[in-house]
C-alpha cells in the first residue's frame, strides 16, 4: 500500500448480533475493536469469539461519544459496519416518529457522523430495494451523502461467496475515499453463474463440523429429537431433499395411516404456504436458514437440524462457539451474516483502500459527492452513474 494508508483496516460492528458479518471481516484481515447489542446472549458470543474486541450490551442511544471514546481510544476507525433497522424511514425527514426503527438507523448515522469512517457496511433484507421501499433507500443515501459518502447498493447472494445456503441480503456500502464501491466478484456459483468453482453444498459441512480442539460445540442432538412420534414415523418417509407442499407430495410419501387430513381444496393455491417435513439436500445448497429449528430436517436422519449443523451451513468456523440457551442460539445463527459473505465484502473494502488517493484519506480534503440516481428494473434497485467501478477481486 501506498505510504501514509493504514497497514490494516479497524472496524467496530453495530447491532452486531453474534458476529457473523464481523467474524468474516476478521477472515479478510480487518480488524473489529467493538461490536454493539442489546441483546445479552448475543453479546456474550461475540465476547466468546472475538476476544480483542470490546463489547456494549446496551441501549445504542446510551452509547454517547465519551463512552465511545472511553472503549476505542486514541484508534482510528476505519469502517463502521452493521445492520440497522431501515424500514421505518421515509423521505419525508422523519417518517413516523413513533417508529423505533427510525431512531435506531439514526443511532447508526450518529456513530458514522461521530467515527468519520472510510467505509460504511449496511445490511438489510431485500426487499429494502423492491420499488415500495424506494423513500427509504432514497433517505439513506441522501443522509450518507451529506455526510461526504459515496453509496451502492446490490442483493447479494451467500452461495455465491462460498456459503452452502442460498441466502439473500441487501448489501450499501459507502465510501468517502473513492469515487464509488465495489462488491466482489463471485468466487462460487451454479452451472451458468460466472465464478471460479461450484456452489458449496450441504453434505461437505454438516459431517465436518469438528473445532481445532477436536471438539464439537453446540450439537445437542437429544434437542434436535423430533418428540411426536407420529411426527417422526411422518418423516422417515419423505425422502431427502423432499418434503410435502402440495397433496400430490402427501400421496407420494405417505401412506394413508399417516396422512395429514388437511383439506387441500381448502388452503390457498390449494398449497401450504410453507413446505412441511422439508429435509435438506447434501447434493445442493441449503435454503435460507431461519431462527428457530423447526424450518428444516436432517438429509437422512429422522430430526432436525442442531445448531452446530445450521452454523456450519451458515459458515461459521467450527471453533465458533454460541451462548446462550438453545432458542438464543438459533436467533443468533438465523439472523447472522454469513461470514464467508462478510470475508468477501472486506476483500472488497481492502481493494477500495489501495486504489484510493492518498490526498482524499483526509475528510476534510474530500469534495462532497454528486447525488447518484436510484432507478429500478423489474421491482428492484440499481444505482446508475456515468461509469460504473470495476468489481474487486
């Protein structure tokens, strides 16, 4: 790197959960000096894992500038990552002031304001760029762009990136240094999709889920019992990567002493919202992991997934260990971003260092960015400029 740019880049993680986002930017070579919650378990895995950085538990609103002093020091603070609540927000300034969301997205442009960050990581779910969300996508950028920020915005999707789930998060990164983000190239993907090797499936994690240590934390698999029997004899005949959604699938898989006496004329599209009995495929990606255990079965054994399983396929590092009791642990695994997204998203933020111009490393040396366009193609957002940036590496 140039002379005068940081050797590494430091970062505190805001409504952080368990870390996962944080974890990954570790992998990439960041540094994370603080990570803010409010919830106590979650809190108290980040503590567990990531043992050189400070933790608040607590109300983000308490976290006043002294306080934020008194944890980093004299430390520069070059990126300021997290996932803040954004739906409540409007264009029209304040959107409905009784919306806690609103005061905590707030929360996190204060401690953007405060720090004077390179680089801003936010993450949400997609829908905050489907075209009825455009207020809100428009005030997050007009609020980092008044703060000196040039912002993207694009859905990312975890397989992608070396993650065995097909999981979806909108990523905003922003940078007062370059002229515009990056977002890194795939490095994994499906027959068709341009990247360097296949998708990573679900059997290549879930039976190599052994620590360093040589031991396996939190695969409590008396938990992950199914205790209903009928429920159980139900499941050992829906084969792998099956599952039943429609009456076609009911008679497929069961015999008439362990149907479901729905009435499928009844239900909506003549379909259950949601796949019932759903086992995981080893030969494929796993769906979206969600924060309790009941979503999804076992390949081939008759229960659920444990939580070490579902970490695994969220890519967490087997040594990652998580707090709480089992319920805090599928919250915090179900709500994380997967740290190898988040690796991929802090090779992205080191590339944007070293093609930046030293002489902008100064804010008060950066001229305000131009406003960039928000349009949308099928329901979905785009950020058009003159010239779009390069994809990092």
């Amino acid at each position: 790197m140039a002379k005068g740019k940081p050797k590494k880049l430091n970062f505190i993680d805001v409504f952080a959960g368990a870390g996962g986002l944080s974890c990954g930017l570790e992998m990439a070579g960041l540094k994370c000096l603080l990570g803010v919650d409010y919830d106590k378990y979650a809190m108290e895995t980040f503590e567990k894992n990531h043992r050189h950085a400070q933790v608040y538990c607590g109300d983000i609103r308490k976290l006043t500038k002294r306080k934020l002093d008194e944890y980093l020091g004299d430390q520069q603070i070059h990126a300021v990552v997290g996932g803040p609540p954004c739906q409540g927000f409007s264009t029209a300034g304040l959107g409905n002031p009784n919306d806690e969301r609103n005061s905590l997205f707030l929360e996190f442009v204060r401690l953007v304001r405060l720090t004077r960050p390179y680089f801003v990581v936010m993450e949400n779910v997609t829908g905050l760029v489907a075209k009825k969300n455009e207020p809100v996508l428009k005030d997050i950028f007009k609020r980092f762009h008044r703060l000196g920020y040039n912002l993207d915005v694009q859905v990312m999707s975890s397989h992608n990136y070396g993650v065995p789930e097909k999981r979806r998060r909108t990523i905003i990164i922003g940078t007062r240094i370059n002229d515009a983000p990056v977002y890194p190239r795939f490095s994994h993907g499906d027959s068709g999709e341009k990247a360097r090797k296949p998708t990573v499936t679900v059997g290549e994690v879930i039976n190599n889920i052994v620590s360093k240590k040589g031991e396996i934390y939190n695969h409590d698999l008396k938990a992950a019992s199914v205790k209903n029997k009928i429920e159980e004899r139900r499941l050992a005949r829906i084969p792998e990567g099956k599952g039943i959604r429609y009456e076609r699938d009911e008679l497929a898989y069961l015999p008439p002493s362990l149907r479901l006496g729905v009435e499928w004329s009844e239900l909506p599209e003549n379909r259950f919202r949601q796949m019932k009995y759903q086992r995981l495929d080893r030969s494929l990606p796993s769906p979206t992991i969600m924060t309790h255990r009941h979503s999804y079965f076992h390949p081939t054994e008759n229960r659920y997934l444990t939580a070490r399983e579902a970490a695994a396929i969220q890519s967490f590092p087997n040594d990652f260990e998580f707090a709480g009791p089992l319920s805090a642990q599928w919250r915090q695994i179900g709500n994380a971003v997967p740290p190898l997204m988040g690796k991929a998203i802090g090779k992205a933020l080191i590339s944007l260092l070293k093609e930046a111009d030293i002489e902008v490393l100064d804010f008060k040396k950066r001229k305000k960015p131009e406003e960039n366009t928000i349009q949308y193609q099928r329901g979905r957002a785009f950020v058009y400029r003159p010239q779009t940036a390069a994809a990092a590496n």
